[in-house]
C-alpha cells in the first residue's frame, strides 16, 4: 500500500467512514496518515463482488440519501473489508457501458472521503488473444460461455472479424474475411 498527499481540502471523517465503508484507525495503517488535515491518497488492491450468483455479473447499489449508484469492492489487505465505489465511466467515453464485473482485480484509491478504482489489474477470464493472431477482442456477458464477444484477427496479412453468442449450449456465429460473410447457428436439442 502507498499513501501520498493528494492535495485536498479536509473533510469530515465520519462522513469519509460511512461512504467508504470503513473508519481511520488512531494509528493509521501502514503509516498513512489519519487526521483529515494531512489530505491523502492510499492505494489498495481489491476485488469487484456481487450478490447476484450468474457468473461474472456487476452489481451496483444506490445510495438511500443522493441517489448515486455505488459498486462493492473488497480490500484483501485489510481482512477482505468491503468499501463503496461510485459508479462512473472512469477513463472512457460516457456513450461506452462497461462495468466492472464480479472477481475483477482493481486497483483502489482511497481518500477519507471516497473510494475510487483508479485503473482495472487483469485481462477478463478468454479475452486475450494469442500473440500470433495480432487480434483485439471484447467479451460482453456473464461468461465466456454465456455472453457475446467481438473479435478482430489476422490470418495471414487480412483481417478476420467474428461476432459469437453463447447460451445454454447454444451458438450463432458470424465471420467476415476476404471470402464473404458466413454464419453458424447451433442449437442445442434438449
């Protein structure tokens, strides 16, 4: 854990305490500060959780007083203690919904006031591709095998693209390469 000035104005720590879903301790933690007059920033590792029990879901809850929606990140660092993050677009644009999902290593900032994730620590479970490919790849859902991906590849010097969806064993897949369009469905008879 590092902890550096960040520069804020001071805030009430018991409204930091009831946002963050945690209290400063008197003797701080790891040498981070703890009077709301030295203004810091701890960094932390944490994990993405959700209650709802269909794979690699997000959940967000809102917060009784603003409204605000606010996802659940455990701490591991500080006996897997669950802090509020406020749910934003972080670094991209705000046409553009991707929440983390549940189990999605991030990397936490925490001020006595908020929780933020400031970056994401690992690639989802199948979304990177082998370096032969030279391939982008985006995987939507509650799985791999429950979800859509898009996938851009090279085969040779051309480019391949792909459009897959998975349920319940059953597949629809589109390919578009120099030879034309083609398209797969699988349906899985019970």
């Amino acid at each position: 854990m590092s902890c550096q000035d960040s520069r804020a104005a001071p805030v009430d720590i018991a409204k930091s305490a009831w946002r963050c879903g945690w209290s400063p301790e008197p003797t701080g933690r790891r040498g981070c500060p703890t009077t709301p007059n030295q203004a810091i920033r701890c960094a932390s590792k944490g994990k993405v959780v959700s209650n709802i029990p269909f794979g690699e879901t997000y959940e967000y809850v809102p917060d009784p007083l603003t409204g605000l929606n606010y996802y659940s990140v455990e701490v591991p660092l500080w006996q897997n203690r669950t802090v509020s993050v406020r749910c934003n677009p972080m670094n991209m644009p705000g046409h553009f919904y991707y929440p983390p999902y549940a189990g999605e290593r991030v990397l936490l900032e925490l001020y006595y006031d908020r929780a933020e994730i400031a970056r994401f620590l690992a690639w989802r479970p199948g979304a990177q591709m082998p370096l032969d490919t030279q391939g982008n790849h985006i995987v939507m859902g509650r799985s791999f095998s429950d979800g859509t991906t898009l996938r851009n590849t090279y085969e040779g010097a051309s480019p391949t693209f792909y459009i897959n969806r998975h349920f319940l064993g059953n597949t629809q897949f589109i390919r578009m390469d120099d030879g034309g369009v083609y398209n797969k469905f699988h349906i899985k008879k019970n």
